[in-house]
C-alpha cells in the first residue's frame, strides 16, 4: 500500500461512500413513494366497497392458494387479473355475475381438479370482493402477468 493512503483518506472514503448512497437511497424511495401515488395505483378510486372486499379477501386467507399481483401461493389461479379473464373490461355486468356465481358453486367436486372451498360469503362481502378483485386488475403493474390466463 501507498503511504499516501491515510487513515484519515480510508476514514473519508468511508464515510463519504456511506451518505453518497445514502442520498441515492433517499432519492430512490421517494421516486418509488412518487410512483406508487400518481401511476401505478387507481387511488382516486378507492372506494369503502374496495376497502371492505380487501379485508374479506384477507379474512378467508385466499392468499394462502392463489397469487394476487404475484405474491401468495401457487395451488390456484392469480386473482390480480381475473376481472380481466372474466371480459370485466368488455362487460362487467356479465363478470361480476360470472365471479358471484363461482364464489356460489364451490368446491365444483370435479374429480381430478383442484379443489376451492365454499366461504359461504355473504351477498354484500360477494360483491364487495368483486369490487376488490376489479379494483387490482386496475393496478399498473407494468404488463404482469405477462399472460391473460395468470
Ligand atoms: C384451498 C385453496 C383455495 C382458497 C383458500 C381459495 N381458493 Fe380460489 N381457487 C382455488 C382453486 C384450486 C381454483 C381453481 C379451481 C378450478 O379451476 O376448478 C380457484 C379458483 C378461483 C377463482 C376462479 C379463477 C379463474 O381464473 O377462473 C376465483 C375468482 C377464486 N378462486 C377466488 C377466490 C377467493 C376470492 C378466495 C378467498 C375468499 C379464494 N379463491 C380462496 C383454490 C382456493
């Protein structure tokens, strides 16, 4: 080593390395922080039926089968996008029937298939989880999932 290489240069470097990223780091979670309000979620649209459908969907643990937006378990379909597989986009009246009636008719007893317990929802946390699942299929996620089948 050089003996022009310090103490006090090793100290400098240390420090100045820790609050140059430092700054970078602050600067990346406020662009995320930035991001996340004004594109990537629908937030004017939060309504109190989203909020509610958000807790029947965290109540009955659907996380723990199906992904939402990616995250949770692998046994069943991603929801994030079902609003999207069920034409919500062409007709929601017809996918919001079309998501009741699945809700309705588990488990389908198929033999072979994987199996969906009945919750045994009500009308009013029926629909309100509809208003959830088409609230996420609003969420800019950047083209993810990449296919319309999950
Ligand atoms: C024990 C595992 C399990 C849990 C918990 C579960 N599901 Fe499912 N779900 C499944 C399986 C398996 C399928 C696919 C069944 C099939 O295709 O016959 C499915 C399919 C679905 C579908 C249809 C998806 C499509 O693309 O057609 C919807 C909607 C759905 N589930 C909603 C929910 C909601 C909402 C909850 C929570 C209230 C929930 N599920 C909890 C296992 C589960």
């Amino acid at each position: 080593m050089s003996e022009r290489f310090t103490k006090a240069a090793a100290r400098n470097i240390f420090y100045g390395g820790s609050i140059f990223f430092f700054i970078i780091f602050v600067g990346l979670t406020a662009q995320t922080d930035y991001y996340i309000r004004t594109t990537s979620t629908a937030s004017a649209e939060l309504s109190d039926s989203v909020r509610r459908g958000k807790h029947v969907w965290e109540k009955n643990s659907c996380i723990n089968c199906h992904t939402l937006l990616g995250e949770g378990a692998y046994f069943a379909p991603e929801l994030g996008n079902v609003w999207v597989r069920y034409n919500g986009l062409e007709d929601p009246k017809a996918a919001r029937e079309g998501l009741f009636a699945w809700m309705h008719s588990q488990p389908s007893g198929v033999e072979g298939r994987r199996q969906m317990p009945d919750f045994k929802l009500s009308d009013q946390e029926t629909n309100d989880l509809i208003d959830f699942l088409e609230f996420t299929s609003r969420v800019k996620t950047q083209g993810w999932p990449p296919k319309a089948s999950g």
